[in-house]
C-alpha cells in the first residue's frame, strides 16, 4: 500500500476545539439483516430524561451497527436499561471513559478530515468513532487522551489566538415547558 | 474593497453560526464567526462590521455584556446588534431589563430558533 | 469557565429548518484499525482534487476494524468513487460498498446537545410511517438521516408533525 500524497506544512485555520466531559460510549452490534432505527432504546432514555451526546447509525442487510454517548453520571441508569433492551442478537462493547474532541468548522473539507485522522493514528490516539455535524468534527477517544489529542492536532491546525479554554464546565438550565 | 456588508455572527453554537453564515453569504452578505463574546469584541475590532447577530448565553462574555460595551462606546455604537434569545429568554421590547436587572440597548432581538428567512428579512430591514 | 447549556423538553420540538439533499451517495469502507492512516492519506488527496463531503462517520466493528461512511453529493460521488475503488483495490483488505442513490434529511436546534429525547422524537416519527433509515449521524446539535431514494421529503413531512420551524410573527 501507498500513501496518496506528500505531506503538506501548512496548518488548517479552524475557529476552535471544543472538550467534553466525561461520557460512556456504547458500541451495539446486530448481526441480522434489520431495518432497526433503535427506535426502542432512544424512547426509553428520553422517558428517562437520559441525553445521548453523540449517536451514529449504520444499518446493511447483513445487519447494524450503531455507536452512542452518554455523561458518565448516567452510566448506572444507562447500564439498567440497556441490559434490559438487549436481545441475544445483540452484541455490546462499552468503552469508558471516553470524551468527545470537537473541531470547528470542517468546511466539509478533506484535507481537515484527513490530516486530524492520519495525526491522531500516527500519535496511536485510538479513534473510537467520529461524526460531523454541519459545521464541526466531533472525535471520540480516551478520555485521558483528550488533551495529548489537542497536542497533536495542533501540529496540523491553527487556532485564534484568544481562544477560549478547551474544556468548559456547563452551566445547566433546566427550563420546565 | 467589497461593496457587500459585513455582518458578524457571535454564538457558541458552531452549527448556528455555520447555518447562518450559509444564508447571509446567499443573501450576499459578507460574514465574519466568533465563538464567544471575547472573541466578539476582537472581530468587531479588527473587522468593523455593519451588524452583528448576537447570542445571549455565551461563555466567557455573554451578549448583554458585549451589547452594552459596544452601546456604551463611541466607537462602536453604531454598530447594529440584533440579539438572539434563547427560549425562556424571549422579550417584547429592546432597552429592556432582563436577567435580574441587566439591561441592553440592542437594536433588536429574535428568539431562537426563528425560520432563517424571518432573520434574514429582520437583518435587512435594520441595514436600510 | 461557565459554558452555557439548557435541559426542557418541548412538546413540539423547535428547529432553524430541514435541508434535503437527493442523488446522494454513501460509501462504507471497512478496514483494519492500523490501515487509519493509510485511508487518512487518501481522504486527504481527495480534497486535492476539490472533493467535499455532505456527512462523515466512523465506528468500530470489532477490536480490529473501522467502519468508515461518507456520503457525498452526485458529483463529488461520481468523481471520486474511481478514487475510492483504486485505493480500497490497494488494499485487500477492505471492503467497499456503495449505497446510490440515497437521500438525507439535516436539521438542527437549540441546545440539542444539551437536551434528551431529540433523537428519540426524530428516530419515532420515521419508524411510525415505515421509514427505512439506512444511516445517521447525530452530533453537536445537528441531526443527520440517511434514508433511500425518493424517501426525503415524505420523510421531512412526517418530521413535521413533531418538529416545528417558528416564525417571527405571533411571538
């Protein structure tokens, strides 16, 4: 195998990366043709109140794949309610804890996307799934990885120079609608 | 130099600022992004846009905040600020009091979220 | 620092609007964990060639492989999908195929990040009318659906007994 092109020095101008907490990755696995949306599972959560950070769906004829985040404060509750949705057609790996790196904005371009994944498996910083959004790449790793990660991604990417800090601590409203 | 006005979008939702960065470049503006209301203030510096959309709930310095330092400067207070409001935060009137006690001299506001086409009507209407 | 997020639930969920895209294609790479860097070249090269991507997402298979899925417009899908062939040919052992045409629905609001049963709201709307959801990706506070051809806009109409795009006037 080849690589398809050189190296290019220059660094990618983003707007700014972003940290999250600590959260739980689900990886579910279903090895029979479905059409299953998880439609079942997200119900549950929402009934309790439970926010999925990050969910990516991949369904084939030969079965599905779907990979989802919860805060780690939620992962007992979560636990419970998974356990209790699984069939024996299932299969289930949780990885914990993880935390979700977001960089923005992607301008849809391959070369961001390329270069943040080809730095983060030189460095051995495991890519434990991805997703973009309109405007941002969100990254799953180790989350004692989170900061080595911005470490080596800031080889290949450029930030204002006021940026704010990477982590932020939520301050939480709830609304009653 | 470009015969298009700037407008600056300041919010902390990267997805907004993206989606409306899209329609304003449609509409034949020129946008500048900001992330937070530090980073805001620097763009308005070095930028000088005609308006600037301005989200409330913000890290580091909220909208209310860069609102009435732009209001309150010679310099800057002819900028026009449209404020977007979150949810619980929707208001009838601008020079308004709000969150326990502030208050802002924005030109106008918009609860979030708003069909883009409403805002864009709103953002022309305040550039005429 | 204090980074501003919101937890409610609205029974009609508020949104800045849908986007459809038609003529799509998905691709799905599966390839060993330690070929990453080698796919992260050719993604790279891709952009050298004007590539774009309408929506990106990876999961693991197992300990050993990734599940790699971009979707791409008509044109971008057509020009790079001899590309894509040539390198996963490289490559024996990856696996390449090819959904075309698909279709996705995008939108996205306030706080989703934040909130609980956003996913949940979307995803039931879909399974109610026998939508048959190939892919998604959710993250941020946006929404991606994957669905087969001629699927998106009955899909969006469906989407709108749930989700609502307010208007200025009557606020």
């Amino acid at each position: 195998m080849q690589n398809a092109c050189s190296e290019n020095i220059g660094k990618i101008r983003v707007g700014g990366i972003k940290l999250s907490s600590e959260l739980v990755q689900y990886n579910l696995y279903r090895n029979t043709p479905t059409n299953i949306t998880l439609s079942s599972f997200l119900r549950c959560f929402a009934e309790n109140r439970i926010n999925l950070t990050f969910l990516s769906l991949k369904n084939s004829k030969t079965g599905s794949v779907s990979s989802f985040c919860v805060a780690v404060n939620d992962f007992t509750r979560v636990e419970g309610l998974v356990k209790s949705h699984i069939s024996t057609e299932h299969r289930c790996k949780i990885i914990t804890p993880v935390g979700t790196i977001t960089v923005f904005p992607h301008h849809h371009s391959f070369i961001l996307l390329g270069r943040v994944i080809s730095i983060l498996e030189k460095a051995r910083i495991p890519i434990h799934a991805l997703c973009t959004s309109l405007s941002s790449l969100a990254i799953n790793t180790d989350y004692q990885l989170l900061e080595p990660a911005v470490e080596e991604l800031l080889k290949v990417l450029d930030l204002p120079s006021n940026h704010a800090p990477f982590f932020s601590e939520p301050d939480l409203k709830m609304i009653n609608q | 130099m470009s015969d298009k006005k700037l407008i600056l979008v300041v919010d902390d939702d990267p997805d907004l600022v993206e989606s409306l960065a899209i329609k304003l470049e449609s509409e034949n503006f020129r946008v500048a992004k900001a992330y937070d209301g530090v980073e805001g203030m620097d763009e308005i510096k070095k930028e000088r846009p005609a308006l600037v959309i301005l989200d409330v709930m913000m890290p580091r310095k909220d909208g209310y905040t860069l609102c009435n330092e732009l209001k309150n400067s010679e310099e800057y207070k002819g900028i026009i600020i449209v404020l977007l409001t979150a949810v619980t935060d929707a208001i009838n009137s601008t020079n308004y009091t709000h969150m326990g006690g502030k208050t802002t001299l924005a030109d106008d506001f918009v609860p979030k979220p708003i069909d883009l086409d409403k805002l864009m009507e709103i953002v022309k209407d305040n550039l005429q | 620092m204090l980074e501003t997020a919101a937890v409610y639930w609205e029974s009609k969920v508020r949104i800045y609007g849908f986007r459809e895209k038609t003529g799509l294609s998905l691709f799905t790479l599966i390839f060993p964990i330690e070929h990453t860097e080698y796919w992260g070249t050719h993604i790279q090269a891709m952009a050298e060639e004007n590539g774009s991507f309408d929506l990106v997402f990876s999961q693991e298979i197992n300990e050993n492989f990734l599940q790699f899925c971009v979707v791409f417009d008509e044109k971008s899908g057509s020009f790079h999908r001899q590309r894509i062939e040539n390198a996963a040919k490289n490559d024996d052992r990856t696996i390449l195929t090819l959904d075309f045409p698909v279709e996705m629905i995008s939108f996205h609001g306030p706080h989703f990040q934040d909130r609980y049963g956003i996913a949940s709201a979307a995803f039931d709307a879909l399974e109610k009318a026998h939508f048959n959801v190939l892919a998604s990706g959710c993250t941020g506070t946006s929404i991606n659906i994957i669905l087969p051809e001629k699927s998106a806009r009955p899909a969006v109409e469906h989407l709108t007994e749930t989700f609502i795009i307010p208007q200025a006037d009557g606020l």
